[in-house]
C-alpha cells in the first residue's frame, strides 16, 4: 500500500437516495483537531460506478462498493477535493475527469478533461461550468432526477456532523450557518478581483433542478430550486 494516500477517515454508510445513486457521508481532517464534513456520490449505470468527489472507505464499506458494481471511473468536480482520487485510480484503475488547471492535486492528469462541451460520462447527465471562476469548479446535473450535484459552490449545512470543535468555531466565523449557502471561503478565492460570480450562479439557476447533494453538509431533496434562488439573491444583493 502506497504511504502516501489518505487512510479512510471516519465516514457513515453507503446510503441509496434514489435508484442508481448512492451517497457517503464522510469526513476530512485538515489539520490537528480539525475536521469536517464531506460527501461522494456514487452513480451507478450497468454494472458501473461513477464516483463524485471520492472518499476513500473503510474496508468493510469497499466491500460494499465493489458488490454494487465496477468502478469506471471517479470525476473530481472542484478543484480544492480530490485527496483520495490517486487511492482509486491505482486501486480501482479507473478513469479520472476533471477541469484543466487543477491547483491543489495537480499530480493527477485526466484522461477525459471536463469542459462545458465534454458529454458526461452518464446518461441523462450534463455538467455545468462556471465560467467565470479562477479555479476550476464544475456541477453535474442529473436531467431525469432533477438532482444537482456541486462541491465548494453550493453547500447545504444542516449539522455539524463529522466536524470538530475548533473547525466548527472556524467555520462559524467564516460565515458558515447551518442552512443552504454559497461557501463564502470558496466564493472569495474564486472570484476575479473587481469581478462577480453572479452570472454563474443565474446561468446556474437556468438548470431545472429540484434536489442537490454538495461535496459538503446533506442532501436536500425538495425545493432545492426555489431555495437556491433565494440564497444567490441574498448573496448578491
């Protein structure tokens, strides 16, 4: 075993939300006595897996992984995840999508580059692009579950499960709240100097959606729409 991946962090169970998708509820540890939350989806097409923002899984839950199908292949969707991407790709040899310019594990070069032209890799998906940012971060939406999948952008906080006193007191002071959110950490690192995010985020809103699952907090599984607008207005305003 290659010392240099990341152990399986704490993490729940493989959770089906609807029929072919999974999700994991997992964690991250960034530093002494920090950690937080994080989330892979899991789509499955066939007998293949597709996973979102991979979390790399205690023995017994990649038992279970492998039982569902064959993982064909992980798509990293925001440029700050993808600590355990290099795990499945030598375990699972597997493809990697991801955007050009990746800047926190740039080691990994993709084999299918996420663009706002590229077909996704599952069927009645599309990805989605902002355009504007200064680090890549994509979204992926699932047209016949109206399910929105997004990482740093949008992030639904209803616990602070998974995540520690000294991050939760961080992330309270950052301007997290236990609701749904554009990542304030996130949206100040991408945004161009003397430019705004906001034409990503109505171009966003163009998608018919209804539910979202983030790389970070829970799912939301109605009036995700409806609620997002209200967040970007806020957020703009």
């Amino acid at each position: 075993m290659n010392k240099n991946y990341a152990p399986a962090y704490k993490h729940q169970a493989i959770e089906k939300l609807y029929e072919n998708v999974y999700w994991v509820h997992g964690s991250i540890k960034m530093a002494p006595a920090m950690s937080m939350n994080r989330n892979m989806v899991i789509l499955k097409q066939d007998d293949s897996l597709y996973l979102i923002n991979p979390i790399r899984l205690n023995q017994a839950e990649e038992q279970k992984l492998k039982a569902l199908g064959k993982v064909k292949a992980i798509l990293r969707l925001g440029d700050f995840h993808g600590v355990d991407d290099a795990y499945y790709i030598d375990t699972f040899k597997c493809d990697f999508w991801c955007q050009a310019g990746q800047s926190t594990y740039p080691e990994l070069k993709p084999d299918h580059v996420i663009t706002a032209q590229s077909k996704a890799p599952i069927e009645n998906a599309e990805f989605f692009i902002f355009s504007t940012s200064t680090y890549p971060e994509a979204a992926l939406l699932l047209k016949d579950k109206k399910l929105l999948i997004t990482t740093d952008s949008v992030q639904n906080w209803t616990d602070w499960s998974h995540t520690s006193g000294p991050a939760k007191l961080l992330l309270r002071l950052m301007g997290f709240k236990l609701k749904l959110l554009i990542g304030k950490p996130w949206l100040k690192r991408v945004t161009p100097a003397g430019k705004s995010m906001l034409g990503d985020f109505e171009d966003l809103l163009k998608l018919e959606f209804d539910s979202l699952v983030a790389a970070h907090g829970k799912p939301l599984l109605a009036n995700a729409h409806a609620q997002l607008s209200r967040v970007v207005a806020d957020t703009f305003s």
